[in-house]
C-alpha cells in the first residue's frame, strides 16, 4: 500500500474528493500535517451517535506512520545503492587498460604477446589438454600438461602451431578437457583480457566491462585481475 492510496481511502471516508479540500497536492502525497487536518476534520464531522472507535482512531494513525516509515527507508535504500554504484564506478574505471581473468572460452592473441588462461580442476586428473581453435574450429594446437593435482592450473598460448608455423594476431578459442574417473571431462576455461571501457547501466545491469576485441562482460563476471 502506498501512500496515495492511503490519501483516497481517509478523503472517501470522509465523503470529500481532493479538489475540495485544502489538503490538496500537487505531487499526490499525504504529509503529517495534512494527515492530522483529515483527521481533525473527520473526528468534527462524524456522527454524534456513531463515534469513531478508538481503535479505528488508532489503526489510522498506524497506517499512515507504517507507509510513511516505508517511505523512507525506501528513499534510504535508493540513496545506498546509489552510493555503492558509484563506489563501484569508480573502482571499475581504473581497470581500463589492465587485464582481467573471464571464463568466455576466447582469447585475443597479441602482436609477439600470449593468450594466457586458467583451468581449475575440481579433482586430480590425467592428461589435461588445452585445445586452442580458429574462426572455423580447426585445431591449431594442442597443449598437453599431463596428469594434475585439483586445484587452479594456468597455461599460456604464443600462437605457435602444431605444423610448426605461428598463428597470426586475432580471437581464437581456447578449451580444456581432462580424464576424471576414467571419463572424458570438458572443462571451462577462464582467459585474460584487456579492458577497453566500462559502461555504467541501470541498477538492474549494473557495471559492465568492454573488452578489448572480446566484447562485453558484466563486472561481477570477473574472477582475477592483473
């Protein structure tokens, strides 16, 4: 229940509509003071023969003050999730130009740079393969690390080719499997990348980073920066 609704339930008991009265708002909201002159103006209106009952009096007096305490908490709310956006703004803007670690399973390859990553291991596991793909999903390398103990296991990429050549800069995907229990497991991989920008959305979207030849990611998709 909102605070309107409360204002047109006290003016239909009392038989008035809001042109009338002097209580009248432009903005549609019922203060203290007009709640207490509706009130006046009802206990010198009513009935002699059918007073209001005290317990009527009193639930009134409550309802206003539970909206009117709603009111304002709400309002306290919006002025701390403002506060935290633009906490969290700030602290976003000064991840431009750094790396951060996103589980997208994409990596841009750098002039002479690396495409570095991460796989975590939910159990030990044998041969742990890092596969890294083109545009069209040929298989341009393989990465074996072997058998691993569970736990966060980093790899990193130079662009050298299994026939020998070096793949040039761009995006390529990066997957990982492992035997687990005798099973063949696909695993997701976490890739560095650059931040370029960082958008500020609404409270429902939130913070979200550009990144650089990747597109974008929400803030709270981040795992490690660099």
């Amino acid at each position: 229940m909102n605070v309107a609704s409360v204002t047109d339930d006290i003016y239909s008991r009392l038989g008035l509509s809001q042109s009338n009265t002097t209580a009248e708002k432009s903005s549609n909201k019922l203060a203290q003071e007009d709640f207490m002159k509706l009130m006046v103006t009802q206990l010198t209106n009513q009935d002699p023969f059918k007073p209001m009952e005290n317990g009527d009096f009193l639930a009134q007096i409550a309802q206003f003050s539970s909206v009117s305490g709603l009111e304002q908490l709400n309002e306290s709310f919006s002025a701390l999730s403002a506060s935290l956006t633009s906490s969290q703004a700030m602290q976003a803007g000064a991840l431009v130009g750094r790396e951060v670690e996103v589980a997208m399973g994409y990596g841009v390859l750098p002039q002479g740079g690396l495409i570095k990553g991460a796989v975590d291991l939910p159990a030990s596991a044998s041969n742990v393969l890092i596969g890294v793909r083109d545009a069209n999903g040929a298989l341009l390398k393989e990465i074996t690390l072997g058998t691993q103990s569970a736990g966060r296991l980093e790899f990193n990429w130079d662009g050298s080719m299994d026939d020998g050549g070096y793949a040039p800069p761009g995006v390529y995907s990066i997957g990982a499997e492992a035997v687990m229990d005798n099973e063949n497991i696909m695993l997701p991989t976490l890739v560095a990348a650059q931040v370029a920008s960082v958008s500020l959305g609404s409270a429902e979207q939130g913070l979200t980073l550009n990144l650089d030849g990747l597109g974008s990611v929400a803030f709270s998709d981040i795992s490690q920066i660099y």
